[in-house]
C-alpha cells in the first residue's frame, strides 16, 4: 500500500531530520555543556524543516536553500564577531584550532561557529536530498557529523558505537519504509527482518568489544606550546621544612599526595624542570605512555602561602576549572607540561582557586615483584645524566649486586640511601654531583655529611637508580595534608597543607605499570602501603666512603611466585572473551548469509534446468526483488511489456514468448540467447534498484517461498 503525497513527505522530513540530529549529537559530544547541544541539535533541525515547509508551499528550492544558506553564514558571522574574531580566520583555522584545543571545549563562540555552520549546511543538503530515489543526502548528512565527531573527540563522544547503531537502524528503516515500490507486507516484512537481524548483530558486537586504540588525528597535530622558564621548587624544601606550620594552600577531596613539580632532567649541579607547557586537556605525547591501571582523582584547592607559578595536582591533569571560569580564579588559563603533567600557571597566588581531575597510575604492588623495565628510546630521557663521579658509579653496582629484579634493585637502592643517613631541615641544599657524595660519603660531623633535607635522598635514590639502569624521575610535592583542629562537619573535610608536608621523592617507571613511587626519606611511609617486602632493612652501612661495606644486600624474592604475580597482572583484562563473543555473532552472520547464497543458487540452477519456463520464472523473481511484484492474473506477455517498459530492455518480452511457445507449443531449443537475454534482465533490474538493496540482492529471501 503507497501512502499518501502528503503524509509520505512528512514523513520523509521526520526521519531525515532525525538522522541529522543524531548525527549532530556526536559532534556535541565534544563540549560538556547540555546548552551546546541544544543548539547543534536545533541548528541541525530547524534549517531542514524550514526548508522543506517553505518549498511545500511552492517556493523555489534554490532561493529557499540560498536564503538559508545566507542566514546560517550570517549567525556565523555575529559569532566570531561577538568573539572579537574574523569569520574567514575562525572557519579557515577551525580545524588545527578544534584539534589542539583542549576537550571537553569551552563554551566559546569562536570554537562553536565552524560546527554550528557545518550542521546548519548539511541540515539544508539533507532536506534538499530527502526525496530523491537514493534518499542518500540525510544518512550521508548525518555520516559527516558523526565522523567529525568522532575525530574531534578520538572516539569518545560514541565510546561503545551505540549511537552509530541507532543511525545505522535508522538508515535502514527508512530506506525500507519509505520505500514507494509497491510491494506486499509479507515482502516488507522479509526485507526488514534480516536488516533488524544485522543490526541486532552489530548492537551485539559493540556492546562486547573494547574500542580501546581508536585513531586519535590530535596526534597528528601539535598543540600550541607555551615557554615557560620557572626556578625548581626543590630548593624550597629546606625553607618549608623550617618553617613546618606555615599554611602553604588547602585542599579538598580524598587524602592523597599531592604533586607539585615532577622532574626529568639532571644536567650534573641540578634538576631542571620542563619549559614547554600547552593549555590543559591537550592530547599528552609522552616518552613512556601511562600504566594499564589508572585510577582518577577529583580535589579543589585554595592556594594560601605556596607562592610561585606551579599549582598542585594528584596527577597527571585532565581537566582544570574554577569557580569564575574555566581557568583558575584569582589567575588565568592553566598551562601542562605534557611530558610529566605538571602544572603551571604564572598568574597564581594567593587566593587562587581550581578543581582538578587528574588520573595516577595504580598498579596492583604484587605486580612490582616480576615487573621490568623498558629499554627503548622513550626511557633516554629518564636514564641520561652527566658521567657520574666513580665513587657515586661503584656505589650503585654494589648496592644492587645482589637483586635479581628492577623492583629488587630499586628497594635495595632505596633502603641503602636511608640507612644511618638523618633528616634535617638546617642541612645544605642542592642536587648537584659533589653535595650527594657529600650526602652519601661524608665523615661525620662534617658539613652536609650524611644529613640532607628530602631533596638529597630523592636526588640519591634517582642517581644511583639511574646507574643501574631504571627510568627514573624526581618528584616534589605534599603529603595529603590534615584537618585544622577542632574542625567539624563540612570544615573537617578540607585539609590543611603545611609546610612540615612539603616532600620530595623518586619514581621508578616499570613497564605496564607506570611510574611507581619510593620513599627513601627516613620515617616516611607515605608511599610503603601495599608494597611487597623483598629483604629486611641492613642495619650497617661503612662510614669511610665507598668502600666495600656500603649497600644494602637484597636477597631474591619468597614472597610471591613472580609467575602468579605476572598471572595477576593479566587478569581481568575481559578481552579475549569480548572477542570470542564478537567473533561468535560474526560466524553466526556469516553463515546465515551464505545459507541465503547456497538457498538462491540452489533455487536458480533449478529453474535453468527447465528452459525457457524457468528463465521466465527468473524474470518474475527480478521483479520481486526489485520492488514490482508480478500480477500473476496477467498473461506473460503483458508482464513483460510492463517490465521492458520499465527497465528499458526488450529481453523480457523476448523471455516471455518463449516461456509460452514452451508451454503451449512444442519446446525450443537452449541457446546462448536465452542466457544472454536473462542476463541483460537481471542487469536491468538490479541497476533499478538504490545501491543499499543490490548488495542484498543475491540473499534476498523474498523469492525462496514463491513456485
């Protein structure tokens, strides 16, 4: 049954604009504002429905899609402008400038302009295209959107691809559905079955399949890099360490370290920090990419007396806001390092107020006990330093000699630099070659001998890790910090971050898991909980300098099998059965349709055995499978006529005589002619058809119940 004109084109309107809406929402999937979305999906909407109400009426479809056209480019306009940019300059950088710019995006006009345009123009090319034969303008218009969605945001505005299944039902139901061939239910129905049986499978597939490795183009595109010269804040652990109840900023959120500066680079006198910083939520390019495990953490800060340019972190910073803008109140826009996710902002002070959502690596410790180390190139920049001093080189061979894994030299490193070494807040800072052999050799009672403040023993722990060859860093920050005294309710949640918190510690990179953190620092545990033991702690250490008794001796590892440790670290990974159950559906879909295949051939063979009466019963299957069903009260020729009429051929009246001189009359002989004028048939009414239903064409069930 063929519905109505009028019904039929509103109809027509209601799915091509659902399909570009929908579409539209992946690409508002890109900004974390419910307001930017309302406006994508309206400006994918109301160009489509404008236009196809405004040319109902009579009016040209040109001049309708120009004026639109002209509007859309205007509101464009007033966009940038009202953004203090140029409508050229926005549209023509809008690219590079979407790709470097950090996501979730801000609710910025000039960021919004280009998409608001590309949705309201394909919107117009869509209502424009939503009766043609195809009907290919709406599922292109809404493939477009969803693609840059998809780019803009790596995948993540669509994780699990539901939204593209919901758009590939969609497609398919109203390419069926509006369909005006005139064709039976039961045909209809046979048709939208096996499309709702491959949707179902694809619904299936995504649900169980990571989409883990997406294409990320942000990689392929540098985002704008500040430079940035700013003093390490190591020296500083002295002075807050002096001053142990001086408030330096407070936090709120779960009770974590807090990082204030990682460090990567020695160059011999001292630790040099990063001086290329790029605005927050760039995509972070890396020597060594993050462990399997992370884990997220949420906390709001007050600066108080902290002072200079850096703002402390849980992690690595995904995200940043304030409570004025999307910066930081009381400062600006927060700049990354992206190498080690530190944070910067040189406007910062006193007053200064943000949120950040930064993710840490959080590995399982009993995966540390058989857990290597990387060798490439990405480990250079966490192995390089100046030729060490002999006396500091022999040190670290004899302080590891005895461990049989990166953990167990790492331990051994660690318990070596604390041993009969004391903590002092008066000690003498630096970092530099000669005050850690002063640090590490010094005879008692001499200057800087054996006391440092907790910058020397992370200073030591990463040279001599360094030396053994384990990726190493140096990290200043806090401790979580406690409540003020006496503080209830909603107080009691906010801690207080001191100048006695004030901390610096080595982290030690291992493959899978990502930088682990040490504390060589004597009395402080901040980092042991969880962590396996290897050895007992050595109770002497040589006080004449590098000689044979210095070290520690770590014996090999009882605690734990290290094959079920790298069984732990296997498990849970969930994607080997998400494969199979995927492959699985994949199979089941697959042979269904090569049932479909060997059902038809079977069903063709068997017509051509019968000659000329079964060539003709082909003709009748083309017609069906094209949408034009035979009246079989109708004589042979009068179908054919019909048929050539409508495919343009003569090969089908051609068939039909001689059908009935088979029938009627004494039986022809098979020649080439029958099987050309069949093929010329088929030809003509697959190219009939729109392109989504000639793939179809050689499965189609429909003809398999008809005689």
């Amino acid at each position: 049954m063929t519905p109505a004109p009028g019904s039929h084109a509103l109809a027509a309107t209601v799915w091509a604009a659902a399909l570009v809406a929908g579409g539209s929402l992946a690409l508002a999937g890109t900004w974390d504002s419910w307001l930017v979305r309302l406006a994508l999906v309206l400006a994918s909407v109301v160009p489509l429905v404008l236009l196809r109400a405004v040319t109902g009426l009579g009016v040209s479809r040109w001049a309708t899609s120009t004026a639109l056209a002209a509007l859309l480019v205007l509101l464009a306009y007033l966009m940038t402008a009202g953004a203090g940019t140029g409508l050229l300059a926005t549209l023509s950088d809008a690219v590079p400038r979407l790709l470097t710019e950090p996501t979730p995006y801000a609710r910025r006009a000039d960021l919004l302009a280009a998409p608001v345009l590309l949705t309201g123009l394909v919107s117009l090319l869509a209502g424009l295209r939503a009766d043609g034969r195809t009907r290919v303008g709406p599922v292109a218009g809404a493939f477009v959107l969803y693609l840059a969605g998809a780019l803009l945001s790596g995948g993540r505005s669509d994780p699990h691809g539901l939204l593209a299944v919901l758009l590939v039902v969609l497609a398919l139901a109203g390419w069926v559905l509006l369909d005006r061939r005139a064709e039976s239910q039961r045909d209809r129905l046979l048709t939208v079955l096996p499309v709702a049986g491959v949707a179902g499978v694809l619904l299936a597939a995504v649900a169980v399949v990571p989409a883990d490795g997406a294409f990320q183009p942000r990689e392929h595109v540098d985002p704008p890099l500040t430079e940035v010269e700013a003093a390490s804040p190591l020296p500083r652990l002295g002075a807050w360490a002096a001053n142990p109840d001086v408030e330096l900023f407070r936090v709120r959120g779960p009770a974590v370290p807090l990082r204030l500066v990682a460090l990567g680079t020695h160059d011999g006198s001292q630790w040099r920090a990063g001086t290329e910083y790029a605005p927050v939520g760039s995509t972070r390019r890396t020597s060594l990419p993050a462990g399997d495990e992370r884990r997220r953490v949420d906390e709001s800060v007050e600066l108080t007396g902290l002072g200079g340019p850096w703002l402390p972190t849980p992690g690595d910073p995904v995200g940043v806001s304030g409570g004025v803008s999307d910066g930081v109140s009381g400062g600006g826009q927060p700049l990354v390092d992206l190498e080690t996710g530190t944070l910067l902002e040189t406007g910062a002070g006193e007053g200064t107020r943000y949120r950040v959502s930064a993710e840490v690596d959080a590995p399982d410790p009993q995966q540390l006990l058989a857990a290597t180390v990387p060798t490439g190139a990405g480990t250079r920049p966490y192995l390089q330093q100046p030729t060490l001093p002999a006396g500091l080189t022999a040190y670290a061979a004899r302080v590891v000699r005895d461990a049989t894994t990166p953990y167990e030299r790492a331990v051994a490193i660690e318990q070596a630099v604390q041993n009969q070494r004391a903590l002092s807040s008066s000690a003498t800072s630096g970092s530099a070659y000669w005050r850690i052999e002063q640090f590490l050799f010094g005879e008692p009672g001499q200057p800087g001998a054996r006391v440092g403040t907790s910058e020397q023993f992370a200073t030591a722990f990463a040279l001599l890790a360094r030396a053994s060859g384990l990726p190493t860093r140096v990290v200043v920050g806090f401790r979580p910090g406690s409540p003020e005294p006496g503080a209830t309710g909603a107080d009691a949640e906010t801690r207080v971050v001191r100048g006695a918190d004030a901390l610096a510690w080595p982290e030690v990179y291992f493959d899978r898991l990502g930088w682990v953190p040490f504390s060589p620092t004597p009395d402080d545990d901040t980092f042991d909980d969880g962590r396996p033991v290897v050895a007992p702690e050595p109770t002497t250490d040589g006080g004449d300098g590098p000689g044979p008794g210095d070290g520690a001796s770590v014996a090999p590892s009882t605690a734990s099998d290290p094959d079920d440790a790298a069984e732990a670290a296997s498990t849970g990974s969930g994607g080997l059965g998400a494969g199979v159950l995927a492959g699985g559906a994949a199979v089941l879909l697959a042979a269904l349709l090569g049932a479909l295949a060997l059902l038809r051939r079977w069903r063709t063979r068997r017509h051509l055995r019968r000659g000329d009466a079964g060539a003709w019963a082909e003709v009748l299957d083309a017609l069906t499978l094209s949408g034009h069903p035979a009246d079989r009260s109708l004589d042979a020729t009068r179908i054919a006529a019909a048929a050539d009429a409508r495919w343009g051929t003569t090969a089908a009246h051609s068939l039909a005589e001689r059908a009935e001189r088979a029938v009627f009359g004494p039986a022809a002989t098979p020649g080439s002619a029958l099987t050309e004028d069949l093929r010329r048939v088929r030809r003509a009414a697959r190219g009939g058809v729109p392109l989504w239903r000639r793939w179809w064409w050689w499965v189609d069930p429909r003809v398999l119940g008809k005689r």
